[in-house]
C-alpha cells in the first residue's frame, strides 16, 4: 500500500529548499566558477530534488518498495504507463487546443521548445530529449507524485489528494497557459500511480507525452 512516512511540513520544506539551495548554486556559486548553461542549471535543479526527496525518505524510513520505487513487473508497468501516456497525451492536446480556441491566447515560448523548433536534425534533439524525455518524468514523479501526493491523499483521500498536488505541479511550472491541462494530466499521473502501485507507470506516461509532443513538433506537427 502506497503512504508516505513523511508529512506535509517536510513536502514543503523540500519544495522551499529546492528554490533556494537551487538560487543559491546557481546565482553565487557556479558563477565562482564558470557561466552554466541552461542545461547546467536544468540538470541541477533536477539532481537537487532526487537528492532532496531521497534523504527525506531515508530520515523518515520510508522503504522503495513500499512507495513503488522498485522494477516489480516492470514489462506490465511500463506497458500501462505507454497506454496511460497515449490516453493523457489526447488529453492534452485537447486541452490545449481547445483553451486556444476558447481564450484566443498563444503558449509561452518554453526554452525546449524553441530548442526543437531550431533543430535542424536528430542529433539536435538530444539534449531536449533528454531533459523533456527523461530527466524531467523521473525527477517530477519523484517531486509531485510520489513525495507531495502521498501524504495529501493520506490526509484528503485520493481525489482531493490528486487534484492538490496536481495544482502544485502545474503552479510550479510558472505558465498559465498550461495551467488547466497540466492539472488533469497530473492527476491522471496520480491515478495511474495508486493503480499500479509503481512510480514507473507515471514515469513512462510522462514520458511518453513528452517525447511525443517533442516528436510532433520537430515533424511540423501542431500542438494547438
């Protein structure tokens, strides 16, 4: 059964922790140093929160397996994590679609994005790939499913639960645009979690709709 050994102070105590550890490094002590690029920053904000989450768990005595950080069944995880990823991938672009429609309003120009839309070939693509593709699921599942969604849903229930720290994942992403749809996408990231009992079937759907929206647009393919 997924519960969380930790409780919601020291959710938010990671989550204020990895704002200013994160502009501390970057702001004062890289520059000591040398000038990191986007990718620097990116990949230590990410290494920041595993590490964070991590050392919570261990000083609370969470157990991985418990908390479906474990390959069990990891061929009928992954499987409904792609089919889970196709159903909110349609979702999605939905949503947006239809919030463009209704509102008249364009998508912030994310830096990813502008990457994949400059590349001129595969190889190009790597480095958007790897943050969108996979650094990005496997640190914000961590982030927002695992360590933020347990203890709410041991306090409000799955629903109420999932619908929290969904708005906290979407607020943290700091883009109106996305703010609905990344509402609903993670609290089907949520329900996939508590129905496999894996964080490898979020972390694939994540994934999924990533690589896909990358994919798409590297193609021409229109998001909106």
């Amino acid at each position: 059964m997924l519960k969380a050994t930790w409780n919601l102070r020291a959710v938010l105590s990671v989550h204020v922790l990895r704002l200013a550890v994160g502009m501390l490094i970057v702001r004062f002590v890289y520059p000591l140093f040398f000038s990191a690029s986007p990718f620097i920053i990116e990949l230590t904000d990410r290494l920041l929160v595993v590490g964070l989450v991590l050392w919570t768990i261990r000083r609370t005595k969470g157990q991985p397996k418990q908390l479906g950080l474990s390959f069990t069944n990891w061929g009928r995880n992954i499987g409904k994590g792609l089919a889970g990823g196709a159903a909110l991938l349609v979702i999605s672009l939905y949503s947006e679609r239809l919030y463009t429609t209704l509102l008249l309003v364009s998508p912030t120009q994310h830096p990813i994005v502008a990457q994949v839309q400059s590349a001129l070939s595969w190889q190009q693509l790597i480095i958007p790939l790897f943050l969108a593709g996979v650094a990005a699921p496997i640190t914000e599942e961590i982030l927002y499913r695992l360590f933020t969604f347990l203890p709410l849903k041991d306090k409000w229930g799955l629903w109420g639960g999932a619908l929290v720290s969904a708005a906290i994942f979407a607020l943290f992403h700091f883009n109106a645009y996305w703010l609905v749809e990344m509402i609903i996408v993670g609290m089907g990231f949520a329900l996939l979690y508590v129905w496999t009992g894996s964080l490898l079937t979020p972390i694939t759907a994540h994934s999924f709709i990533n690589t896909s929206k990358i994919v798409m647009m590297y193609l021409g393919v229109p998001l909106v």
